[in-house]
C-alpha cells in the first residue's frame, strides 16, 4: 500500500504579510497625502493692493483696498459698481460685483474681493466680498492716544 499524503492548509509566507502591511502603509500615506494638498491648493490665490494688480491682469486673485465711491445693487445684473483705492498711494480700481454684500459694506471701509483684472475693471468672483473689521486693524498707539 502506498501512502497519501493528507493535504494540509498552506501557511501564509511570513513575508508576505510585511508586504501587504507595506503596500497598505504607502497607499495610505499617499491618499493623505494627495487630501493635504487639495485642501491647501486653493488659497494660493495672491494678494495684492491695487497698484499690485494691472501686473496681475487676466489671472484670478484677492483685491485688497478701501472703497471709495459706491453705486447700483448687488442683485442686480449690471451689479454693484464701486472704485477701490490703494492703501498707500493714489492708485484707483473699478469693481463689479455680483452676490451677498455683508452688513459692514460701505464707502470708506476696507474690503478683500476675489476676481480678474481685465482691461482695466476688476469683475469679482460672486459672493467673495469681505469687509474688514476696523477695530481690529487700527493701531492700538494710535487708539489709545486719542482716548486720552
């Protein structure tokens, strides 16, 4: 007679699960990877004053500036129509903007916009109007001077 041999349940190589283990480590580390990254590739939209802005035409960026004159309606097609002055110097840039208007909007108070220069207006990106808060961008040497 002649002996069979039992058919035994083949044993996982011991490599073989570092190299599963490998694989599964470096899949992972690239998909955080890759949701790092496009969690961080939109706010690399410069920011630039007005005098910055004519080097800029044709390409989307963040306007920073103080309104000066301020007319039409936002909700309207034509939109809100306003001229925004450089900080520093003269320098003036009409805007057309289009969405919400936040509360604090008005002449004189500084605003953030995004959009794109094109021969010479800059139309804003809908509802990236911001104002900024004049508290907290005023000197405190200045503040406390005049509270005295």
């Amino acid at each position: 007679m002649s002996e069979t041999p039992t058919a035994t349940p083949e044993q996982p190589k011991q490599g073989f699960r570092h190299v599963r283990l490998v694989v599964a480590l470096v899949v992972a580390s690239l998909l955080g990877t890759f949701a790092v990254y496009t969690a961080f590739a939109d706010s690399s939209i410069p920011v630039l004053m007005v005098a910055q802005a004519q080097a800029y035409e044709g390409q989307t960026v963040r306007l920073e500036g103080k309104v000066t004159q301020s007319t039409g309606d936002a909700a309207d097609p034509n939109g809100l129509r306003f001229t925004v002055k450089d900080y520093k110097g003269s320098e003036t840039l009409p805007v057309i903007y289009n969405g919400a208007v936040p509360d604090a909007y008005k002449v004189g108070r500084d605003i953030v916009i995004d959009g794109t220069l094109k021969n010479g207006v800059f139309t804003a990106v809908p509802d990236t109007l911001v104002t900024k808060c004049p508290s907290k961008y005023t000197d405190k040497a200045t503040t406390s001077d005049t509270k005295s």
